[in-house]
C-alpha cells in the first residue's frame, strides 16, 4: 500500500506528522492542478491519497474517475 498527502505549499497546517514522519507529502502551488496532482499519484501506484476538504473542492475528477475506482482510495480530510 502506497500513501500519498497533498497539500498546498501555504498550508502549514494539515499533514505536519506524516511529513516528519517521512511519508510522502506532496505540495501544490495551485489548488486548480489537484486533479494533475492527483493523476500522477495514481500513475506512480499511490493507492491511497488524502486531500484536505479546500482542495477537494477544486477537483472535478474525484467523484468523475475515481468515485467507482476500486484501485485507488481518496480520502477527504477536514481541516
């Protein structure tokens, strides 16, 4: 199981202890690209990405592609 976080790089708050801890953290400069980011993640076999609600908002693609996918799990995190 690969798990991927991603939040924008002006966001200092969600996700701080997977960072330190070492996992995969990803940091987008504009919230409109979540949906590139997210489909990259998918390309590397990331099977599990957690978004924070802001971002899930700017992405069409969550409930489109992957709402039925069964590879690949997004997880809505509050904030």
């Amino acid at each position: 199981m690969k798990i991927s976080w991603i939040r924008t790089e002006t966001d200092n708050k969600n996700f701080i202890i997977p960072e330190k801890l070492g996992f995969n953290v990803v940091e987008i400069d504009r919230q409109e690209i979540i949906d590139k980011q997210i489909e990259k993640l998918v390309k590397d076999k990331y099977d599990t990405i957690i978004i924070t609600n802001e971002l899930a908002g700017f992405s069409e693609d969550i409930i489109k592609k992957y709402a039925k996918d069964k590879t690949v799990k997004i997880i809505i995190n509050k904030s």
